[in-house]
C-alpha cells in the first residue's frame, strides 16, 4: 500500500464534508478545533507505522546491523563496522605446579607475545566483531540489546572498541 493513502488533509475533508450553509468563519474555526485531535492521533499514528517499517527493514544479514548501529550512535561519519570472527592459535599458559614457565618477551627483544580472549583463540567461537571508534560515545547494554533483536539466533558476538 503506497504511503500516499495515509496522507490525509483533515482540515480540508472537514471542510468539504460541510454543507455550504455552514462555511461561515466562526463554524470553520470550531471545525478545525473539533478535528485538531484527530490529526494529533494520525500524526502519532504516521510516526509509529514509519518506526515499525525501519523495524521490518532490518534483517540479520551484516550490511543491516551495520546501518542500524550507525543510524544509531553515528549518523553522520558512519564508522561502527561488522568483522568476520577473529581466530588465533592460544598461547597455553602452565600453572605453577607444572613448574614450566612461558617467556613473556621484553621491548628490547622486540618478540611480543599477545594473549588472546576465549572468542578469539577458538574455545568460544564469536561468529562476529564490531568494531566501535573509542571517540563514539554509547551505552553497551544498549548497543548489546539492540544487536540481540536482530542478530541470527545462536550467533556469537564480540563489541570492541578500536583506536
């Protein structure tokens, strides 16, 4: 159904509805007072189907999550993007009684040894990571309610915060 049919001048179908007897200024002006709430429940009603049809809009595919967080919380530079799950290899650290310690390297020696989080080293898969610039201001309870809605059911998700 095209939004056009929703678009309904109330001021002037009151008005055509009037018999002609009545068109004087005084009754018109009680018309328009009469009918003013009545366009006050259309105007609520437009905005509520408008919200519900972006609702409908938006599926669990990556390209949708994506314009949903950026129509959220960055509308203007539209920075927030949706990565692939990130795996690496875990770095298996010995408890004490196994007396086996792992080198942590120096600066100096110029080998980094990076400790990855269970979605990252395979354990706990996370199907995808979004990745949030540090200077966009958000709630993550927020942002992870909203990305629960619509993700695909038994999808596992990361938020980072990148520099």
């Amino acid at each position: 159904m095209p939004y056009n049919s929703y678009d309904i001048n109330f001021y002037k179908l009151a008005k055509w509805l009037t018999p002609d007897d009545y068109r004087k200024e005084k009754f018109l002006i009680l018309l328009k007072a009469v009918v003013y709430p009545l366009i006050f429940v259309h105007n609520v009603f437009i905005k509520y189907r408008k919200a519900k049809l972006y609702q409908l809009m938006i599926t669990p595919q990556i390209c949708y999550l994506e314009r949903l967080l950026n129509d959220r919380y960055d509308s203007i530079l539209r920075r927030i993007k949706i990565d692939d799950g990130i795996f690496h290899l875990p770095i298996y650290i010995y408890q004490e009684d196994e007396n086996k310690p792992v080198y942590l390297f120096t600066e100096a020696e110029n080998k980094p040894v990076y400790l990855y989080t269970d979605g990252e080293s395979g354990e706990v898969p996370d199907d995808f990571v979004v990745l949030v610039p540090d200077d966009i201001i958000f709630d993550m309870n927020e942002m992870k309610s909203l990305l629960n809605i619509y993700k695909l059911a038994g999808t596992k998700y990361t938020i980072q915060i990148v520099l």
